[in-house]
C-alpha cells in the first residue's frame, strides 16, 4: 500500500512537472490572449520535444518532424466556406505556386489588376503555401489584388541558393508583361513580400532586380514582415533581450547548418564566425546607434567586435555574409535603388533590431519607408489569424499590411 501511495506521489509530481513547464510562458507581461499563447506555446514545446526524442532515438530528424507537425496543426483548423476567390495550385516555371484572384476577373479578361508576391516564412526548412494560406488568402480578398504564393524548395534537401532561385524565377516571370497579362496582372504594380525567412527571400529578391539595370520592370513595393536580414551579428541587443518565444527550434546555427549544407558550431551565436578584420570591415551596415534608445538601455555598444572567432566556422560561414543571404550587408549606394519598402516588426524578436537598422539606413538612402512596430507580441504572430491560436494583433498587423497595399500598389 505504501509503495503504491508512494508510486502515485511520484508520478503525480513528474505530471504536475510537466504542466507546469508547458503552461510556463516567460516574458510574457502585458501580452493579452496569453491563454490561447499558453496553449500555442505548450504544442511548441511538445514538438520540439518529440523532435528531439525522434533524432536522438534515430527514427526521423527533429527539422523533419517539425516541418510536418506543422502542417498537421493546420490541418485542425475550420475548413474554409465559399469564399469570394478563385484559388488555383499551379506551377510557375516548374515552381509551386497558389494563385488567388477575385472571382469577378473571369468576367473580363482584359482587365490587369496588381499583384502581390508572397515568400512564406519558416527558417527555410519548414513552412508552406499551406501553412501560410490564412495569410495569403486574407491578402487577396482585402484587397482584391491577385495573391501568387510561392512553394519554394526548402532545406536540407534543397540548400542555397535553390530556394531563392525559385523565389526569383517566379518574380522574373510575372515582372514580364507578356506573361503578367495572361494572369490578368499589371507587371508595373508588384509587391514582392514575405514573413520572417521569406522577408529575407523578398528583400533579397527585390535588390537582385533593382539592382539589375536590364531589367525593365522592378517590384514596385517589398513588404518585409519581420523578416531576417543579416547573419553578422548574433550579438544585437534583441538577440540578448530575454523575451517571448513560441518558435524555440532552430536559433542562430541549426538554421545556417541546414539552409547553406555547412557545418555551424553554436559559437555563431556569440559572433565567433567572423575575424576582427572582417567585424570592421561589416560593422558600418550593423550601426548600433540606428536602434531606438530605449532597447539599448542595457546593451549599450557591440560586444565581441574585438574578439577573432574560430578559423573553421570563419571558414564555413563566410558565405552568410553574402547580400544574397544577408540583404543589410549591402552599400548605401545599392539599398538607395530599392522599390517603397513597408517594414513590420515586433517586440518579442530576435530578429527586432536589424529590422530597425535597415529601416533608418534605407530612409538615410532616400527609400520611402513605412515602418509598423507592434509591441506586446512575439515572432510569427502575424500567422495566426483563424483557428485555435486565432488573435487580434494578427488581424490588425493584416490590415495595416492591406491598407498600405490599396494605397501604394
Ligand atoms: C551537402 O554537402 C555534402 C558535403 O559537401 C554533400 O555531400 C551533400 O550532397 C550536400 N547535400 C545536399 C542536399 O546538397
Ligand atoms: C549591384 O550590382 C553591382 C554591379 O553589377 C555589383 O557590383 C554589386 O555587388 C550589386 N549589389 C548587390 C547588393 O547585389
Ligand atoms: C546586362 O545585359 C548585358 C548584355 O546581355 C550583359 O552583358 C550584362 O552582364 C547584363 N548586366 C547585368 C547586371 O545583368
Ligand atoms: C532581371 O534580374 C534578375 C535578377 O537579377 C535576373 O534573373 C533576370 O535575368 C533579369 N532579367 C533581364 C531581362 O535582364
Ligand atoms: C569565441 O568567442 C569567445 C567569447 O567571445 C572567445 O573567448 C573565444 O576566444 C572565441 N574564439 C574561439 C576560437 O572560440
């Protein structure tokens, strides 16, 4: 009897363990819904949990497990009722795409309406046209536009460059009048736009064609939604800040590892894949005084800047600091080429400060910029905009994204 009582002590403390580890959010002050992110943030942990139990037990790699676990929660969401689209799954140059457009346009053949390009986010190596179908679905029917969501090859299987080349030949394509006409869209009104990673592929996309004086056509606009834009320093003060983090796979090394097929040591995380000639030779695109006062409170000055870093990741990660991987690395005299920029980021974000260090080097450069900070959320909200996890500051960030849209494209 005592061993049982004892057993059933046990096992309620591993179970109260347990719950009390998912339902514990940290950082999390003043962020409302936490109920429905309490929630979120515990089936994060569980995959990321099962990834981890999957790779070491040798049965499938924690990116795999994740990358699908995403897709299976999409899955539980409402299916959607007669909505005013047209929504077709169709290649574009041998890639993937979705293509939304207003059931109207089949009455009138000739009418060229703008278009928005849309790169979906997730470390390049999860996500989907799926995943993000609530996003893009949403763009088309506020705005009435045509939505072309793209299902670019993701890594490992497919490393840079395979991805942005996709991204660009999708862009390529509909940049030429020809084709953009028989998809009933005007080539002078494209926005090129992406979330989180595939922010990086839209900004890197956009200077590849402003940058490119025989192109004929540029995008018009990038929308750049909390997107990744240098892998130089991993030291900024939001990479420091403790915050609030739902997506916990994949910080900083594991991402690169997969994304360039290269081995990274976590020490890029404290800036050890750069020499100190090279952190003076990129500190100038990294401006810390370009970052609002109050997030520097505490980390006042680059930290690291003369520390030399481990010869073998300098070696392996010399690649990264490429404008094709690293759109801030960029001169002033190449970012003063780039389209009207819209910039969205969040507090609770890694990736917070470069954002806010593109958008004052891109105004200094003569950009006309539009820049929405959000406080109070965390990266990758903007996703949730129905089902479960549905919240109220995805709806808003969206319609301050259409209300650019309807003015500016
Ligand atoms: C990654 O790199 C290794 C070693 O260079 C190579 O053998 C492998 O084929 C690469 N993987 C992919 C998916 O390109
Ligand atoms: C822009 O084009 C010039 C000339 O081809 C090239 O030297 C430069 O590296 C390009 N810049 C970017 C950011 O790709
Ligand atoms: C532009 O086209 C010319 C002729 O086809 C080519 O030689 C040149 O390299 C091209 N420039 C760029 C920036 O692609
Ligand atoms: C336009 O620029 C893109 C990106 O650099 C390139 O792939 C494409 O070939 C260029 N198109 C023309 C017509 O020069
Ligand atoms: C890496 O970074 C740490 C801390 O910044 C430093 O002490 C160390 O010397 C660096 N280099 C190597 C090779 O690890």
């Amino acid at each position: 009897m005592a061993r049982k009582l004892q057993l059933l002590a046990i096992i309620t403390s591993i179970l109260i363990g347990i719950f009390a580890y998912l339902y514990h959010v940290p950082n999390s002050e003043g962020v409302p819904q936490m109920d429905r992110i309490r929630l979120l943030s515990a089936s994060m942990k569980i995959i990321s949990f099962v990834g981890q139990v999957s790779e070491t037990f040798g049965f499938a790699p924690a990116w795999y497990v994740q990358r699908n676990s995403g897709v299976i929660l999409k899955k539980l969401k409402p299916t959607e009722v007669n909505v005013n689209l047209k929504i077709e799954d169709t290649t574009i140059d041998g890639v993937r795409v979705r293509i939304y457009s207003p059931f109207d346009l089949k009455d009138d053949k000739t009418k060229l309406l703008p278009a928005i390009i849309f790169f979906h986010g997730g470390a390049f190596y999860m996500g989907s046209i799926e995943t993000h179908h609530s996003i893009t679905r949403e763009l088309a029917l506020q705005t009435s536009f045509i939505v072309i969501s793209v299902g670019y090859r993701l890594a490992p299987e497919y490393p840079f460059p395979a991805g942005l080349d996709d991204c660009i030949k999708v862009t390529q394509y509909v940049l030429d009048t020809n084709n953009a006409e028989k998809l009933n869209i005007d080539s002078k009104r494209v926005a090129i736009s992406g979330d989180s990673a595939g922010g990086n592929l839209a900004a890197v996309t956009a200077m590849r064609f402003a940058n490119n004086s025989n192109n004929s056509s540029i995008p018009r606009l990038q929308i750049l939604i909390y997107p990744v834009l240098q892998f130089f320093d991993f030291m900024v003060p939001s990479y420091l800040t403790p915050a609030l983090h739902i997506f916990h796979f994949g910080r900083g090394g594991l991402v690169l590892e997969l994304y360039i097929n290269k081995s990274i040591s976590e020490d890029i995380i404290i800036n050890n894949h750069t020499s100190i000639e090279q952190k003076k030779q990129y500190r100038r695109f990294v401006d810390w005084s370009l970052i609002p006062n109050e997030y520097r409170q505490i980390y006042k000055k680059p930290i690291t800047d003369n520390i030399d870093g481990n010869p073998k990741l300098i070696e392996n990660a010399k690649q990264i600091l490429h404008p094709d991987l690293s759109p801030l690395l960029v001169e002033n005299e190449d970012l003063s080429k780039l389209p009207s920029t819209y910039i969205l980021t969040v507090d609770h974000d890694r990736l917070r400060d470069e954002s806010f260090i593109y958008a004052a080097r891109l105004k200094t450069n003569g950009v006309d910029v539009v820049h929405r900070h959000y406080e109070n959320t965390f990266h990758g909200s903007l996703t949730f905009l129905d089902g479960l996890f549905e919240l109220d500051i995805a709806h808003r960030m969206l319609s301050d994204i259409v209300q650019y849209l309807k003015d500016k494209l």
